[in-house]
C-alpha cells in the first residue's frame, strides 16, 4: 500500500518558524537520529496537531555494509517509527562504518553515507540485511539511492538494475533522490534518464529533491544550495512517467529566507501539476552486465560477506586514516571524498559541540581537520568532539592559558573529573597509532 504524502520539507531545528508558516505543507521529514521518543519538539508537536505528517528518515544504520544491521539502531528506528504514528520509515543504501570483528581490523566511521558496490555479492548482503530491517520495523521501509564522488571499480550492475532486483527480491519501498541522479550523472557519467528507466517506479514511496554546487567539474550535493535546474528536469523526467506519492524539499544548511524556500517549493509544484504521464511502452530490460545464474533467493555465504567486508574496510581506511587507495579507484577523487568527509566531521561537530568553536575560535577548523588526519571517528560525532578536546589538552593547546583553561572544564564537565594519566595517554596513543599503520 503507498500512502499519499503530498508536497513536503525536510524539518530542522534552524528552519522551524519557517517550516510552520509555509503554505500548502503536507508533511515533513526529519532525521531519526535527532528525535526522542516521549519528547517531541514544540514546533513538530503543533505541525502534527495540524494534520501534518512526520516520516523519520534514518542516516546511520549503514544497511548496505558487510556486517547485519545492529539490533540497537534497528530497535531506536522503531521507537521513532511507533512514537511518531509515522506511515513509513526511510533509510540509505550505503554504509558508514567497517572493519572490526568480520574482518579483524580496526572498526571505523565514515560520519558519512558511502556508496555500496553493485555487484552481486554486495546485493546479496543488502537483500539478507533490509529483510532483517524489515522484521524489526512496525511500518514499512524506504531506501534511498545516494550521491557519490567515486565509484567501485568493476560493478556488474547498473544503479536502476541494482535497485530493482532489489526491490523484486525484498519487496522493500524506493525513496528516490533525484538530485542523487543528478550527483552521480555529474560524477560517474551516469544516465539519470537510462535510471529512471530501469527503476519499479510502482514501488517509490516519495521523492528527495535537494541542491549542490558544482566546483572543479565534482558536484557536491550540499543540501545547502538552491535547487537547479538540472534536478527539477530530472524530476520532470520522472513525473512524466509515474505520479510519486510524495515529494520532500531538503535544505540541511545555509538556510535561506522562508520565500526562497517557497519559491522553491512553487518550482516543484509546477512540474509536478501536469496531466498524469501518457501510457509508455515497457521499456526494454537491460540485463546485468555479466551473465547471472545465480537463484534468484540465493543469500550470501561467509566468503561473499568476508569480501565485501574486506573491501569496504579498506575503501574506508584509505578515506579517513591515510592508508593506500585500494586498486582501481581514482586517486584523486578518493582524496576529494577523503576530504569531504573531513570537512562534514569538522562541521558536524562544530554543531553537536558548539562550545569547542567558541572556545577556539577562528582556529577551530584548521585545528580539528589536523586532528582528524591521524584520528580516524570510530565512535559517532559526540565522542569525536571529546577526543579532540582530550586532543588538544594533551598536546597543551590551545595555547592561550584562558582558553586552555575554558576547554578543560568543558572535557572535565562531561568526561571525568580529571584530563587523562600518563598510562592512559600512552594506551591511546599507541592504538591511534596502530590504527593508522
């Protein structure tokens, strides 16, 4: 069954005023991560008073890495789901985090949405790993195609073929992003058209429409531009062959004043308000790009798991701890990738910890992208921020006694009562070290 959604914007805590006095809202989204089950926001309680849907859109359960989903995330997801008396849930294919026990190697965070390779052995795990999702969920599932500065080298299915045999074996709901599209059509000279072409479009719960910037021929899908044109005649594209249940506005930073984000909301509504999309023959099925015999419900072994784990680890290690680009990946772009997932860290973490930017001031950035180098995340962004706090103090920074001084207070108020012993320092920093060989 699709729910009806109507036209929609992602709702954030900077935009809330905004979000409230926009006409013609019909529901919002908002990050699972950042709601609390039994304490809902004033501004989300009067919109729910008002009819509006919430539909939680979940960013760190990494369903497309090697390892099964984590029973925690799953059960948190629910929570929100059921406290929410939302009609779905949506997620990423993507992971964001690797190594640890499958492969015996240091655990890492990405901080980010990575891509998964489309390759059989990969779709295998996603399928087995969205069913578990699936059984732990109240509502159903959406997963969304992410945007992507590299791609996996010897891919043996296109991203609609991917999608679709996933859809076909899980049943699972499509949430498609058409600035995504748009990204990798940029990025990986991807046909956005040929996509939409090979997609179950019957199976797409709603549709993300976002803005970026192009610099140095890389588009960076910010969420904190305004929409394109590009991206509106993507989803011209799409409209013209299916009706989408639901289309959502995200804005996630640089917010502009409520008429533009209205104006852009009128933009998406004009292409949407054409007459229903003329009957088309069925498209002709593009087959995988290498011969598949395989059962259809076959799951994935052990070595197929061990594999991809294996790759992802190493994918992710040269990205956030300076190891070597695994073969058959661009250098460049993964230096490009390994920096802006730098930079989200550093501005993700200005934000859970707004304290650290005050106390450092202009010299906050320099200082936490030179920690970052040598410290890979291994442990969500509000660890992050008391490791580089910890950082800074052992190394006798920042170098103003007053400031110094300030930031000892802020990592004793929340870690202990005193900055860490000799033997702990050591401790940590022979694991750091061993994390970056």
């Amino acid at each position: 069954m699709r729910h009806h959604l109507g036209i929609g914007i992602g709702w954030r805590p900077e935009i809330t005023e905004t979000v409230e006095g926009l006409p013609g809202i019909d529901w919002v989204e908002v990050v699972a991560e950042n709601i609390c089950p039994g304490h809902l926001p004033a501004s989300l309680q009067r919109l729910r008073d008002r009819g509006v849907t919430i539909v939680p859109h979940g960013v760190s359960l990494g369903i497309g890495g090697a390892d099964r989903p984590d029973p925690g995330r799953l059960a948190d997801l629910a929570a929100r789901a059921e406290f929410l008396g939302a009609p779905l849930v949506t997620e990423h294919i993507a992971f964001v985090r690797a190594g640890g026990a499958l492969t015996a190697s240091p655990a890492l965070e990405a901080g980010h949405l990575l891509p998964v390779p489309r390759t059989w052995d990969a779709l295998d795990i996603l399928c087995e790993n969205v069913r578990i999702a699936q059984d732990s969920l109240p509502v159903p599932l959406a997963l969304e195609n992410i945007a992507a500065l590299i791609a996996w080298p010897d891919e043996e299915l296109t991203e609609g073929q991917f999608l679709a045999e996933l859809v076909a074996r899980t049943g699972v709901r499509l949430l498609i992003d058409v600035a995504n599209l748009h990204t990798n059509h940029v990025n990986r000279g991807e046909d956005p058209v040929k996509a939409l072409a090979e997609l179950p479009l019957e199976a797409i719960s709603y549709v993300h429409v976002a803005g970026g910037v192009e610099k140095d021929g890389v588009w960076h899908d910010t969420h904190a531009h305004p929409v394109t044109e590009p991206v509106l005649n993507i989803l011209a594209e799409l409209r013209s062959r299916v009706d989408p249940p639901g289309v959502l506005l995200e804005r996630d930073d640089d917010f502009p004043p409520a008429a533009e984000l209205g104006a852009e909301l009128t933009a998406i509504r004009e292409v949407l308000d054409v007459r229903d999309p003329a009957p088309r023959a069925a498209p002709q099925e593009a087959g995988p790009a290498t011969p598949d015999t395989r059962p259809q419900e076959r799951r994935a072994d052990d070595a197929a798991q061990l594999r991809v784990g294996l790759a992802q680890a190493s994918l992710l290690s040269a990205l956030v701890a300076g190891t070597p680009a695994p073969q058959g990946f661009d250098s460049c772009r993964l230096r490009v990738q390994s920096h802006a997932l730098a930079a989200k860290r550093a501005d993700v973490v200005a934000k859970v910890a707004p304290e650290l930017p005050g106390i450092l001031g202009g010299g906050y950035r320099a200082a936490f992208l030179s920690y970052a180098k040598s410290r890979p995340m291994s442990g969500g962004y509000r660890r992050d921020a008391m490791d580089f706090a910890e950082h800074l103090l052992i190394a006798g920074q920042p170098a103003d006694p007053a400031a110094r001084q300030e930031l000892t207070r802020w990592w004793q108020d929340r870690a202990a009562p005193r900055p860490p012993t000799r033997r702990i320092r050591f401790v940590r920093a022979a694991r750091a070290a061993l994390v970056g060989r």
